[in-house]
C-alpha cells in the first residue's frame, strides 16, 4: 500500500526510534462483537484500576442488579467504583489471581437463572454503545454532572493503565486542557476490541468525546488512528461530521504508537518532559472504549461493567471479538472460543509485546483487559537466551531513548540506585527492546521486577 497517496501526498506523523512487528490482526480484525453468554459465576476484583482497592459494599446471600455498586472507592485517595456484571446473588468474599500476577479479594456474584434453570444471554452491546445519542441530552449535560457520572460508574482508562477517568477530567485553572486526544492506535499485535468498537459502535466513541471535552474544558478534539485501520477511521470522520473543532488524524502503523509518549510527538510533534504527563502540554488522552464507557455512564446510566475482549491467536480455536462481563474467568472465555488448540503454548492477558503471561485461567477479566492472545508453539520464540552481545539494538528500538540493558541489568542484581540513575520509571514496558534483542533476554520480565522492588523498598520506607 502507498500511504503516500493514500493520504493525499501527506507523510505520516511518526515518533522515534520505535519498531514494526508482525501485526497479525487479521485472525480477528473482520469478525464482528459477539456477546459472551452469560457465565455460571463471575468473580469480580476489588482492585481494577491504579490506587487503592475498592472497599466491599455487599454481604454473601445479598441480591444485586446489574451495574449496582458493590464495591466503593476509597475516599480522599486513587480508587473507583466497582459495580455488579450480571444480575444474581453475592456468594462468599475470596482471592483471586489477576491476569498481572497479582492477587485481589473479590466478589463472587452466581447469576439469576430463568424458570428453565438457564441463564440468560441478551445481547446488551446495543443497550451500552448502539441507537441514538439525543443532541438535546448532550448539549444539556453539565460539566459537574458528567464528572460525577463517570466516577460513579467506576471508569477507568481501558487502554491498559485503569486510571480512574473522573481524575484525569478534573483539571485545574493552573493547568488548563486545550486539547482531548482520543487514542485510536491499538498498536499492540494481534488485538483488534479498539478496531471493532471504532467500526461498529462509531456514534458513541464521538458522544463521550464530546461530554469528556466538555467536563475538561478542552477547546478542540483530536480522535488518532493508525493507518491500518482505514474503515475505523472512515466510521468516526461519518460520526463527528457534525462536530465542530473534531478532527480524525491518521498516524503511521508503528509500535508503540498507541503509548501516549509516541502519539503526542506523532500528532503534535511535541515532547512530554521525562517525569511529566500530557497535561503539561495541556493535552488529556483517552482510549477509544473510554470515551464510549463515558457516554453511557453520563447519558444511560451505565456502570463500566462489561468490555469488548479479543481472544486470538493460534493456540484458540475459534477466535473472536467478545462483550464480556468483568469478573469472568478466562477460562470461560477461551472455552467460548472452542477452547485450546492442541499446540496452545502461552496464554496472555494483553498481546505478545506488553501482555502478561497467565499460568491460572481463573484469573477473571477486569476492566483493563482488552485482549487474550493464546501463542501456539509455532508462534513462541523459544531460541536460548544467551549473554548480551552489547549490539545496542535494545537502545535503537527503545522508543524512550532509555538504555533497557543497563536498566535490566541493574534491576537483575538489586542495584536499584543504579536502576533509577537510568530511569527505570520511565520506562513504558512495551517490549520493543526485548522484540528486538538477539540474545532473547528477558529485559522487560527484570524491568517489571524491578519496579516492584523499588516499590516495596519505598513502601518500606515510608512505614519505617
């Protein structure tokens, strides 16, 4: 394809460094939202989001309704609402694994059966982004009321961070928004929920872009995509036709496009300082599923309590793109997907580049899940890892500019003093490093690890 002409003659915005693997989206990227049918429990996480966990606001043997609050954030810190997936009764409070690798207490809720004893299975995909968006509803919509809407309804950022939204909006005369970026990229290999939204569910996408810049005050809304997604792309220029100061901007394919420190220099050839946000550059970003979250939360009422998942990959045997309740068991997805194919080797919350290896299915998808990838043997490189050759191929690719190997490295023997001197918080854990080094080490794996000694230390710290 000749982007080139494509887009009028115009190059495409790119960022540094940054590389280009194997897309491997067309498993998925032409199959329509399904919705999952109903689990026979889900087991819902107080923990989904950055902060702190939820508090439990229900008892076992207790009734709940779908989106009621059954876990509720903790006040005057980091935390979000948690609300019920389904219709059913709360079973006893356990733990359980998250697809991080981390543990969380959660709540059991068993589904309502029908007289016939079977559970229900509505499609609500219409219900949460289809039909008709009122102008007269979003032009009424106050600033306040959209804000305290969408921290009621516990959303967080769907793009993989679970930032809670409501924070993100609240800006301050000191730093004011000029512009909302919604982040259409999904870079990531293989995962194709953002493309599917974008395409099918358009109309809401620019609605909650709509009421999210309103409640941030931002003067003008930018919706980027990656140039392989031209139908997506086509959708919301038809959406936001009528928009005034909303511009669809196509960016290059090239991961990590989809980080916010790559699609910010991509869109406005500017910086984010090391150690800033986006809103010092007076830009606030959002994921595509957020915007759409948001305007179901302000003008339908709706709790974030499902998410359009990807299961894909060659280890499933019938990949889709899925609605699923929050707390269902990976399990429970992949065996809707006609289960593991024979030659499944890895199975990954997220993709191949920044997902999590997951060793126990009943880990339950949470609001920032948007994809399972289950890697078949053919598609695992299981070369050896061998010593580091010092090629510097890791620092080339490193969107960042960091140096991942002396960051790794360092992380690996415990000098976190070391670790820090070479910015190991800045580092955004896309992978491209580890993508592109010969050796096969694991820089990313040591990376995380050291993140979270560095945390305990300084939790250690601060308690001491």
């Amino acid at each position: 394809m000749n982007l080139r002409s494509l887009f009028g003659g115009q190059l495409l915005p790119d960022f540094a460094r940054g590389i280009h693997p194997p897309q491997n989206k067309s498993l998925t990227r032409e199959l329509p939202i399904e919705t999952l049918p109903l689990p026979e429990v889900v087991a819902i996480p107080l923990l989904q989001h950055a902060g702190a966990p939820a508090e439990c606001a229900v008892r076992p043997r207790q009734q709940v309704e779908l989106s009621e609050i059954i876990g509720r954030r903790v006040a005057g810190g980091l935390s979000a609402n948690i609300h019920a997936s389904v219709t059913g009764t709360v079973q006893a409070l356990t733990a359980v694994p998250l697809p991080n690798g981390r543990r969380s207490q959660a709540i059991p809720i068993k589904p309502a059966a029908s007289e016939d004893g079977s559970h229900a299975n509505v499609s609500i995909a219409e219900e949460l982004f289809g039909g008709d968006w009122p102008e007269d509803e979003i032009a009424a919509a106050q600033p306040i009321d959209i804000l305290n809407a969408v921290s009621e309804a516990g959303i967080v950022g769907m793009g993989g961070a679970a930032f809670p939204t409501d924070v993100k909006l609240r800006t301050t005369p000191e730093r004011p928004v000029e512009t909302l970026l919604v982040n259409g990229c999904e870079c990531e290999p293989f995962l194709t929920s953002d493309d599917r939204l974008m395409r099918e569910f358009p109309a809401a996408i620019v609605t909650g872009a709509r009421l999210a810049r309103k409640a941030c005050g931002a003067k003008r809304v930018i919706l980027a995509i990656e140039s392989n997604k031209p139908e997506a792309a086509d959708a919301l220029r038809a959406a936001a036709e009528n928009c005034p100061d909303f511009e669809v901007r196509v960016v290059n394919t090239k991961y990590p496009m989809g980080g916010e420190r790559q699609l910010i220099p991509a869109v406005f050839q500017r910086e984010v300082p090391t150690g800033g946000l986006p809103l010092d550059l007076g830009i606030a970003v959002f994921n595509v599923a957020t915007a759409a979250a948001v305007a179901g939360a302000v003008l339908r009422g709706h709790a974030m309590t499902h998410r359009v998942v990807t299961v894909t990959g060659g280890g499933v045997r019938s990949p889709k793109n899925l609605l699923v309740p929050i707390g269902t068991s990976f399990q429970t997805v992949i065996d809707f997907c006609g289960g593991l194919a024979a030659d499944a080797r890895r199975v990954l919350a997220g993709g191949p580049m920044m997902g999590f290896t997951v060793t126990d299915l009943s880990a339950p998808v949470t609001k920032g899940t948007g994809g399972i990838t289950v890697l078949s043997a053919a598609e695992i490189d299981e070369a050896e890892q061998t010593a580091c050759i010092r090629c510097g191929r890791c620092i080339d690719g490193c969107p960042l500019g960091l140096a991942p190997t002396r960051i790794a490295h360092a992380a690996k023997v415990g000098d976190l003093v070391l670790a820090q001197k070479n910015h190991l918080a800045a580092c955004c854990e896309c992978g491209c490093c580890a993508y592109e080094c010969p050796a096969r080490i694991p820089l990313v794996q040591y990376i995380r690890a050291g993140k979270v000694e560095l945390a305990r230390s300084q939790t250690e710290s601060r308690s001491g």
